[in-house]
C-alpha cells in the first residue's frame, strides 16, 4: 500500500469570494464543499481566520463553524486556525466549549500565535486588551485550563467548555509554535501551504522537542499543501493561474477577490514578483492525476507527516470540487 493511501487527507478552507460574486456565495460553496469532501472520506474540514480581506469570508470562524456543523453529520471541523492573539482565551473556550457541546466528537481547536492582520485590524479586534503573540503560551495554557477539568479553586469557568476537551492543535510557519507543541505533548500543522521554507526544520525541531502528554503519545504532523488537481497537466498548469494571481495582488496589497484563469502570466507580474509567488507556491502540488500523485508520495517519503490537509483556491467551483475526487480517487 502505498504511503499516500495510509495517509489521512483533510481540507482548509478560505471560503474565497469571487470577483463576480460575495460572501454569501462563498459561504454557500464552503458548506457545499464541506459535505462533497466528507462523501469522500476526507478526515477533517478545517477553515481559517482572516479579517480585513475582501477575498476571504471566514472571519467569523467559530459562527461558520457552526453552520457547516449542522448541516454535515461526520467529517470533523475546525479552525485552521484561530488566530489567539486576537482573542481573550475565555471567550474562545466559551466559542469553543458550545460547538464541542452541541456536535461531540466533532470540533477541533487550531491555533495560531500570529494577530493574521495588519496593525489597524489588530487593533480594531483587540481594542484596549494587551494581547500580543508573545502571550501565546500563556493563553494556549489558559485555554488548555477552561476546556479541561473544572478545579475546586477555579474562579473562572467556561460553560459550556469546561470539561470538554476539544482537541488543540498548535499551528505554525516558523519553529516557535513547533517547539511549543513538542513541548506540551501536542499535534502540530506546519503552514507549508503559504510558507513552506522551514517546513524540514519545524518538523525536526517538534519531534526532537516532543513529550508525551496525556491527549497524545508520540508526534503528530500535518502539513499544508496547495491542490490544484486537474483531469490533466495543462488543464491543471491554466486554472493554477487565478491562485498565482491572488497571491500576485497579496503582494501588491491589492484586492483578494477571485479572478479568473488566464493562458499565461506573462506581462501580469515582474520577475521578483513571479519569483515571490514562486516562493510561496512552494509546495504546490499541480499536475494530473499521476503527477500529483507522484509529488505527494516524494512529499510524504521526505517528512513522514501524519497528515496532509490541502487548500484548493480555483476560480470555478466545480474545478475545487473535481481536484477533491481526483485526490480522493489516488488513495
């Protein structure tokens, strides 16, 4: 059997907004897409928080959580991540604590120790709280704490969340939230899919920093993998070309939205910027059916990963959904 077929796949979210379209429309298709990957087997879908971005309607993470929740009946969801700096750790709990409740078995709890936002936005989000990513240990354990036992001395509880043990992972692009879930014993998802560059390292670094702890005995390791699965290579190489763009105007601090697919980018972006684009497609997987089954098994090969959860950013719905059962189809 090969190492792709032992492998759990699952499915990160942006909910993107097209050009021509709006959030409710890519709420619609989040929740769509969400029940067409749990008909294939995937093991978890996974959606992110970004704020300020008019390409990306999952802001409100915990509240879309809730919508795919009800409407699906077995995949497995969570935040991917939730950015905690952001957040009192309470309320997350709380957030948290109610969807684990409400679907048991269900909810995971990802997070990230970046704000995910410019300083204006941070500051919009946060108001007169303190909270900085230098806090993140702190409020990961404080977290840990409200969705754990209740203690006889405990003050400050989370209802619901006390008692429920969501699942935390740690996520991250850099090696500190690497170190951090080693050393507390949890999974961690590396963000290959944007920053890919010390993805080898963030790895060596968690497992050689890892303890056993009570919700897990031996390393866990998801990585993040741009899809862009096609019925062939150049059908795959064209509709590639609507993530380069969004990416493209990321640099550029231009809008997010969706656009389509273009023959070619040339005279679309300079050479640094191609080379920028380059850099955080890095681990992209574009191709077919046998090339994209060829790059996940070398990818696998290389980091032994547990896990692998892929974004999809194609400008035809029905593209996302067919790169999905072609991945499926390869196990």
């Amino acid at each position: 059997m090969s190492a792709l077929a032992q492998t759990k796949i699952s499915t990160l979210d942006l909910a993107p907004i097209r050009d021509d379209g709006g959030p409710a429309q890519a709420l619609s298709n989040s929740l769509a897409l969400a029940q067409h990957v749990e008909r294939l087997g995937y093991s978890r879908f996974w959606v992110a928080e970004h704020h300020n971005m008019d390409g990306i309607a999952s802001s409100a993470t915990a509240v879309l959580l809730g919508y795919l929740a009800a409407n699906t009946s077995s995949i497995r969801l969570g935040s991917g991540g939730v950015m905690l700096p952001n957040h009192a750790p309470l309320v997350i709990a709380e957030q948290f604590g109610t969807l684990a409740t409400l679907y048991p078995g269900r909810i995971d709890l990802g997070l990230g120790r970046a704000p995910g936002a410019d300083q204006f936005t941070a500051q919009a989000l946060r108001r007169e709280r303190s909270g900085s990513a230098d806090d993140f240990p702190e409020d990961v354990a404080e977290l840990q704490r409200y969705l754990g036992p209740r203690t006889p001395d405990q003050r400050v509880i989370a209802m619901p969340g006390s008692g429920t043990q969501v699942p935390i992972w740690l996520l991250g692009s850099s090696l500190f939230s690497a170190q951090l879930a080693g050393e507390r014993g949890l999974p961690y998802a590396f963000a290959s899919h944007f920053a890919p560059r010390m993805m080898h390292e963030a790895i060596r670094v968690y497992r050689n920093h890892f303890k056993p702890s009570a919700v897990l005995d031996q390393p866990y390791v998801m990585l993040g993998v741009p899809l862009v699965a096609a019925d062939s290579d150049e059908q795959a190489n064209y509709l590639v070309t609507s993530a380069y763009q969004r990416i493209l105007a990321l640099i550029r601090g231009q809008s997010l939205v969706q656009r389509p697919p273009v023959q070619s980018m040339d005279g679309l972006w300079l050479p640094h910027e191609k080379e920028a684009v380059g850099s955080f497609f890095g681990m992209a997987v574009v191709g077919g059916p046998e090339k994209v089954r060829a790059r996940l098994e070398v990818l696998l090969e290389q980091t032994g990963a547990d896990e692998l959860i892929f974004t999809c950013d194609l400008y035809e719905f029905a593209d996302r959904l067919r790169a999905f059962e072609i991945l499926a189809q390869l196990r």
